[in-house]
C-alpha cells in the first residue's frame, strides 16, 4: 500500500470504529470520487454496523433529483460550492436515514469546469449537531485528486465524529 492509501485505510477504520461504538450510521453522497468514499468506508471489516449506503450523483441534475440539493442554489452556484457540498452531505443522511451524512464535490479534472479550475473540491459532513465543510485546493493527475479528495473527507469526518463538531 502507498502511504496515502494506508493514511485513508486507517482513517476509514477509525471512523467506522467510533461511528459503531457510538451506535450511528452513515451514508455517502458522491460525485468526483464516484464512489471511493463508500468503497474505503466498506473495506473495513464490520462496517455494515454503521455503512447504510450511498449515492453517486455524477450529474448536477441528480444532486437535485435524488439528495434535495435545491435548484435554485445549483443553478446560481454550479455543483462545485461549499453549500452544495453541504445539502449533498444533508440529503445522504436524510435520504438515507442515516446519522451522518458525508459528501464529495468538485473538478478532478482533466479540464476546468463551471469556471473552476482542476483541484477545486469541497467535502461535508452532516451530523445531528451541525453541518461542516471543508474546502481544499489540490494538485496532481485526476488519480490524485480523487485520492485526497477521499483522505480529506474521511479526515473531516472523524475530526467532527472526534469533536462532535459537525
């Protein structure tokens, strides 16, 4: 395993570790990592305690239709938007019936979109005490964004699971 790999499994295993002990669920909601927040939530032995399920919402258009991101905030911001991060994490949990939500937006590239450049990505969590987002600025090849796009946002959320800040 690479380094950043070891980094997002132990990330993982700690938030499935402290989602289980306190008796929560979780759902994701995901649109550039298409998936990869699930897929290393889900590598954790025992994870199906707390892992309920998730949406890859690719399209703007379903992050409408299937997660309640309102239209109007898509259409005045674009997908790529702390608040839009922030309604997908929201319509995960809602959608899902889960405590915690946690979402993944933003250009992996290989062009610019919405007039935002490569690297521009925003991930969520939202738990009963609040939502949270995190904006980040990341470097590298489509591969590598995705890659820290995940280890950022399973930072995010044990950081809010840890401080019960959300």
């Amino acid at each position: 395993m690479t380094d950043s790999s070891t980094r997002t499994g132990e990330l993982a295993r700690t938030a499935i570790g402290l989602l289980i002990e306190r008796g929560e669920t979780i759902a994701s909601a995901e649109s550039l990592t298409g998936g990869l927040v699930a897929a290393a939530l889900t590598s954790v032995p025992g994870a199906s305690a707390a892992f309920r399920g998730g949406v890859v919402a690719y399209a703007t258009d379903l992050k409408a239709a299937v997660l309640g991101v309102p239209d109007d905030l898509l259409e005045q911001r674009g997908a790529v938007d702390p608040d839009v991060a922030e309604a997908m994490a929201e319509g995960a949990r809602a959608r899902l019936g889960t405590t915690v939500g946690i979402s993944t937006t933003g250009v992996a590239g290989p062009d610019p979109a919405e007039g935002k450049p490569v690297g521009t990505v925003f991930v969520a969590v939202a738990a009963p005490g609040g939502t949270v987002s995190r904006p980040l600025l990341l470097t590298g090849d489509r591969a590598a964004i995705r890659a820290a796009t995940v280890q950022s946002a399973l930072d995010l959320l044990v950081a809010a699971l840890r401080e019960d800040v959300s």
